[in-house]
C-alpha cells in the first residue's frame, strides 16, 4: 500500500513539472577544442601505451618462471 501511494505522489509530481517544457540552451558555451584535428596524436599514444602494457606484464611472467 505504501508503494502504490509512493508511485501515486511521484507519479502527480512529474507530470506538473513536466508540463514546463525543456530549458532554453544557453548561449554560454565551453572552449571549442579541435580534437577531430589530432586525432591520430591520441592513437599514437594508445598504441604506445598498449606496447608498454604488454612489455611489462611479459616482463613479469617471465620473472615468475
């Protein structure tokens, strides 16, 4: 019975706020960063990342044996 009170309240609430509509956007925006730009310095630090990832687990396996 609480539940279907709970549900009831919440129910009543969101539909009375949701009649308002979304928010108008704002005209203040972030810095615009041109990532599309160097994309491939990113995949040049992936690659090299993952070489080390694996270089160093293969150093530790072969330490284990």
């Amino acid at each position: 019975m609480t539940s279907l009170i709970y549900n009831v309240i919440m129910l009543a609430i969101q539909t009375t706020s949701g009649s308002q509509g979304p928010p108008a956007p704002s005209q203040n925006r972030g810095p615009q960063l041109p990532i599309d730009e160097n994309v491939w310095i990113l995949i040049a630090f992936g690659v090299l990342f993952g070489i080390y990832v694996i270089y160093r687990r293969s150093q530790t396996i072969n330490k284990a044996s």
